[in-house]
C-alpha cells in the first residue's frame, strides 16, 4: 500500500519495536472518529482491521490498545473489547536473517511476531509441513495418541479406520496405527457420491478410485492433491470411508468421529464455498489472488491484520452448522 508513512500524534507515542512493547501499558488512539479520518498509516490500518463492517465501535468514545497474545499465542496489537482480530509485525529479510542462526523460541522469542509479508496465489506445501512440525516439536505430547492405547480405545469401539489410500488410489481398511489426514467440510445439496454396500468392494481395489474421479465433488478432489503434496498417505473423508447406507457402522463411526479428527495428523478445514464443489482456494492454479499482508507505518516497520481460525470463519457456511 502506497501513501503517507507520517504517524500521526497518537501512534508516534507507541514504540513500534516488540523489545520495548509493554504488556502492561494500554495505548490511547483518541476517538473513533478521529481514528476514521486520520491519514496516519497506522491509524488506516486500525480502520480496516476494526472498524470496517464493525457497528460495535463507539465513533465517540476513546479506543484503547492492548500488546497481547493474539492467535496461536502470538504477541500483537488488540483494541480493548475485541478479541477476534489483531495487529502484529510483519517479516522482513533482516529477520529471516536472525531466524536462521537462532530457531528455538526461548532463545529467540521474536518468531512469534512476525506476519508473513506475502501470500502466493498457490499453497506452499512446505510452510504448512512446518507448522505441523513445530506442532510435533513443541506440543507433541499433547497432541499424539497416549500410549499405551489399543486402536479399539482410541477410537472408541472401531475395529479399522477406511481410508483413503492416496499411492493405491483406493479404499483401505486400517486396524493398526497410521499418519492421516481428515477433511472437515460441508456437503451441501449437490451430488456427492459416496461409499455404499454396494460399491465397497470395488473401492477396495487398485485404483479404482481413478475410475469414479469424475464423480467426486471438488472438494474431495482437491484434499487429495492437496494432501499427496505434504507427503501423507492417507485421508479419511466421511462420505467415502463410512458406510453411507448401512446403520449400525454409520452410527458407530459418527460416535467416534470426534476421535478420528482429534487423532489426525491434520485436519483440512474447507471453510470456503457452499458446498462440496467449492474448491480449496491455491490447491489448483487460478483458485486464487496473491496478497499482500502488511503495510509499511514507519520506515522498515510492516505491520499487517492478523484474524483467528473463528475469525476468518464466522461469516461462513461452514461455521453456520451446529456441528462445527
């Protein structure tokens, strides 16, 4: 974004620096009205992140910000009140730089400020298998299946978990432990083809997935791209791994199927789209824009809006169901 990088008399008291941010000191921006019309570039940045489309922002009264931790307890900017969205410090080459010497997060608690500057216009598999390995590294324990649990335990009274088998194209059945991922999304009103008696037998083999491809709606098609890309194996997606016509296991797998995701390596949340042909936006080129996240409020200071997962998804379909 382009324009003036002047703070105005407000922001220019904030020390734009995480070592000198005290969490403890709340941070005056005047009122609502004055933050509107500022052309500060902070101030610009306060507009779009909470005001735009937010009635429940007094134009009169003072607005207060807050240093605290934001989304994955990351530190960041929050105006008093709201606690779904904040403001945090975007990444720069000098702190790639320091990143690189020193990766622990005790030792180099700055990582956790740092907004990436850009979003390409497709997914980076190896940003995400990042994540999943800092959750390994830093939260395993909590995260992996205690041991020592029987496969029946951990998955409360199941035998096998059906799978899809992304290296043979087809259904499995699994009675022992494995990595997998789960696909969280909603089904919608168009066709969906799913997993009956009578074609359980024939997803059983080899590739035989290749032959219904054409049947199964984007969503479904782009998990497993998506999926194959990070190195995984194995996806459980309930309208092809639960017997969509027989009772008895569609009743057991829906009772455990807060254990299936739970148990997951990850979970892909479709939160775009209403229904299961929507796609998963940056899986296939052309599903989605670039970005820029951040803006420049002072010199080689980016700063950019950060939202939490029920953020970004409480305007959606997906959030508007009772089982999500």
């Amino acid at each position: 974004m382009s324009g003036s990088t002047t703070l105005c008399e407000f922001c220019a008291q904030i020390p734009f620096d995480p070592d000198n941010l005290s969490r403890t000191k709340n941070y005056r921006l005047g009122s609502g009205t004055r933050i509107r019309s500022s052309r500060c570039p902070f101030c610009r940045l306060v507009v779009r992140a909470f005001f735009e489309d937010k009635g429940d922002v007094s134009e009169d009264s003072d607005v207060f910000m807050s240093w605290s931790r934001g989304p994955g307890k990351r530190l960041a900017f929050k105006i008093m009140g709201r606690n779904d969205i904040w403001i945090g410090f975007g990444r720069t080459a000098a702190h790639v730089t320091l990143e690189a010497d020193c990766r622990d997060e005790d030792t180099n608690p700055r990582e956790n400020y740092y907004i990436e500057p850009t979003t390409g216009p497709v997914l980076d598999a190896a940003r995400i298998l990042r994540w999943i390995s800092t959750c390994e590294q830093r939260h395993g324990s909590v995260c992996r299946i205690p041991t020592p649990l029987t496969f029946s335990d951990a998955f409360r009274g199941l035998q096998f978990l059906r799978l899809i088998d992304l290296e043979a194209s087809c259904l499995v059945e699994k009675g022992d432990f494995v990595n997998y991922a789960a696909l969280s999304y909603v089904w919608g009103s168009v066709p969906n083809f799913r997993l009956t008696k009578a074609n359980r037998i024939a997803l059983l083999a080899h590739n035989s997935l290749k032959n219904v491809s054409h049947l199964l709606p984007n969503i479904i098609k782009d998990a497993i791209t998506f999926v194959g890309r990070l190195g995984c194996r194995y996806l459980w997606v309930d309208a092809l791994c639960l017997l969509q016509n027989d009772t008895e296991e569609l009743d057991r797998g829906v009772d455990a199927m807060d254990l299936i995701y739970e148990r997951a390596w990850f979970t892909v949340v479709a939160g775009f789209g209403h229904d299961a042909n929507a796609c998963l936006p940056g899986v296939k080129v052309g599903t989605r824009m670039a970005s820029r996240n951040t803006v420049e409020i002072k010199p080689r200071v980016d700063m950019g809006i950060v939202a939490g997962l029920d953020g970004l998804l409480k305007n959606s379909v997906y959030d508007s169901r009772a089982w999500t």
